[in-house]
C-alpha cells in the first residue's frame, strides 16, 4: 500500500516538472517569435508591408463600425437642437409679428380717421414724408446749439420743419437757404416745447438747458411728486409748432440742497449727430367723386379689410421667412455632415498614427531590453551563485537588465 502511494507522488512530481519545462520552452518560444516578427518589420519586404497594411486597414474599419452608432447619436443630438431652437426663434418671432401687426394696425385705423376728420373740416389732406439730410457744420458753444443741414428750399424745407433722429425729435428748422437750412436744437437755450409727461399725463414745457438735457417749466404745483425715473416724455401737439405724441426723452431727477429738480435726458445724444431726417408736409386736395368711387374707397379703407390685406402679406413674409429657413437648415445640415465625415477622416488618421508611433516605441525598448539583456543577463538571473539576482521575467529583472546590471539602484 505504502508502495502504491509512493508511486503516485512520484508521478504528480514528474508532472509537475514537465510542466515547468514546457512553461520554459513556451517562454522561449514566445521570446524567439517576438525577435522573429521584430526583424522582419524593420526589413522592407513586400509582404510585411502588405501584413502591415491589412492589419491597419482591419483596425480602420473596425474603429469606423464601432465609431457609427456615437456618430449618429451625435449627429441626432445635433439635428435635434438646431430644430428646437429654429422653433424657439420661430415663436419668438411669431409673437413680435402678432405685436408688430396690432401696433400696425391701429395705426392704419388712426390714420383713417384722421383722415376723414380732415376731410369734414379742410378741403385738402396732408401728409408728411422724410428726406435724408446730412449735417454740415455742427454750432456746439456754451449759447447756442444749432446744426446746418445739406437741404433747403430746393428740397421743399420750410421754416418750422420738424427734424429727427430716427423717430426721435432733434428740433425744428428756423433759417431756410436755398441749399442749406438751420436747425435749433431742443437743447438750446431759447428752445421751448409743449410736452405731454407720461403715464401721468401732465402738460408741460420743456427748454433747453445747453447742455444734453432740458429743464420742465410751468408745471402746477402739487404734481411734482408724480414723477418717477421711468416717466417718458412726448411732444402735445399744443400751440401746433410739434406734432403730438413724438418721443423725446425720459425723466431725470436731480436731489439738490433737500430739494428735487427735473430734468428731460433726451434719447438722442446731440454731439454725435451725422445725419438726420427732415418732414416734409404736403397738402394735396380732395378731389370729387361720385358715390361709386367713395363707396368703393370706403370699402377699401373699412378697418376689416385693411387688417385682413395686412395678414395676408405678413403670413406671405412668415411663408417666405420659413421657406429661407428650411434651405438655411438644409445647408447647414449638409456642411455639419460633411464637417463630421471630415473629422473622422482626421481622427482615423490621427489613431493610425498614434498606432504606428506606438508601435514603434514598443519596438525600440525591445530591441533595447534584448541587447543589454544579451550583455548583462548573467548579473540580473538569480542563480546559485547570484542570490541578489531576480527571477527571468519579472518586472525587477527587466528593470535590473535596462540599468545594466546595477540591482541596488
């Protein structure tokens, strides 16, 4: 019995050697093919080049495969936010169209009663137009505040010719020459303007103060405190010198000595002036007409259908804005996808590249390991007689091999 288990250890143990030996001739093996495939790609032979080329083309096509679904998450994510926000701009735009349509018209409808009032009083209509004007010569002193306009006579200026800044009073003509006119600013000493304070409808009278702001005269007391930074400040048409309702500027109030005084700070600023828009008023006369034609303009002028001919072209404008729009997106779409083919494209070549430059520090430290290896293996192997020596394989013996030789450092 005791024979019998003798045996069997000696068999585990023969085993067991075997193994160790087969583990060591596969090492070597492994060691053998890796120097082998290391010498064969630093040769320039035709068919390592085609080796290399297939493994680069496999390792391509692989990284695209395994790049499209990140792509096309990608690129949904994209599509998606340029969609959300042409349909925000959409509704924004939508909303201001709407405000701009009101606003439009109860204009038109002001416009037509205006009209027909004038027509019940006058035998003639007038209407306004503005010129472009440009500003020549630029009197700025401590007195007097004045600007000469490129446009006279010539242009149908007259004196009393009100003169914006976009669609803010600037002041009014007060000298006409052929080619040339004067203006006088609001911010002139000798300039007064009836003025209408809003939201709380107080009549007043502004002058210039020389400077880029106007003193409020001739306001009754007790209405002082009504007025807030926010009040804005528009022509009242009184005296007929003005148009009503022109903007030109908001409230400033200045504590002085525990008293308050108030001031217009005008929207324009005087000094940087270049051109301005003169009105030119014309009165054209009423012609007379039959009852066809005045049931037919009335027809034309009825509130309803102007607001409805107004819908219509706004929602021709939101057809085409939207047409624009689509093409805008198509195009868009179609360079972002040709930017993304692009960018793969790069980062292919970019990952090839790094695979090649890879590549090549792993082989220049294996041939380095392997020749100081050769030369200085003896003193790095543990053995009987190098106890310090470390173990063929491990990270010391690698690490002892590439200092050559020195265990300690």
């Amino acid at each position: 019995m005791a024979t019998g288990r003798d045996d069997f250890i000696i068999a585990i143990r023969s085993a067991f050697l075997k193994k160790s030996t087969q583990q060591k001739f596969s090492l070597l093996t492994l060691v053998f093919i890796s120097i082998f495939i290391i010498v064969l790609s630093s040769l320039d032979f035709r068919i390592v080049r085609f080796v290399k080329s297939g493994i680069n083309e496999i390792v391509y096509r692989s990284s695209f495969v395994v790049s499209i679904p990140e792509n096309l998450i990608k690129n949904t994510f994209i599509e998606i936010s340029d969609y959300a926000t042409f349909f925000n701009d959409y509704k924004k735009n939508k909303i201001e169209l709407s405000n701009l349509k009101s606003k439009n018209i109860s204009s038109e409808i002001t416009q037509y009663e205006n009209k027909e009032l004038k027509e019940l009083i006058n035998d003639y209509v007038s209407s306004s137009d503005k010129i472009l004007a440009k500003i020549i010569v630029d009197h700025d002193s401590p007195f007097l505040k004045s600007i000469i306009i490129n446009k006279g006579s010539k242009d149908k200026i007259k004196i009393g010719t009100n003169v914006y800044d976009q669609s803010y009073l600037v002041g009014r003509v007060i000298e006409v020459n052929y080619k040339t006119s004067r203006v006088l600013l609001l911010s002139d000493l000798n300039s007064n303007v009836p003025v209408t304070i809003a939201p709380e409808n107080i009549q007043a009278i502004i002058t210039g103060s020389g400077d880029r702001d106007a003193k409020i005269k001739y306001i009754k007391d007790g209405i002082l405190d009504k007025f807030t930074d926010k009040s804005i400040v528009y022509t009242s048409g009184t005296g007929a010198i003005f148009k009503s309702g022109i903007p030109i500027g908001k409230v400033k109030i200045i504590d002085e000595n525990q008293s308050k005084k108030f001031y217009v700070e005008f929207y324009s600023d005087f000094s940087q002036l270049k051109y301005v828009f003169a009105e030119i008023e014309v009165n054209s006369e009423i012609e007379e007409k039959n009852d066809d034609e005045v049931e037919s303009e009335v027809k034309n002028q009825n509130p309803m259908n102007a607001k409805l001919k107004i819908l219509e072209d706004e929602l021709k404008i939101i057809e085409k804005s939207k047409l624009k729009f689509k093409d805008e997106n198509e195009n868009l779409k179609v360079k972002i996808n040709e930017l993304n083919d692009q960018i793969n494209s790069f980062q292919s070549e970019i990952f090839s590249q790094k695979q090649i430059i890879n590549q090549f520090n792993i082989d220049v430290k294996e041939l380095e390991f392997l020749r100081l290896n050769l030369e200085y293996s003896h003193k790095c192997r543990k053995s009987f007689l190098n106890n310090k020596g470390f173990v063929v394989g491990t990270e010391e013996y690698k690490k002892c091999v590439l200092n050559k030789g020195r265990i300690n450092d």
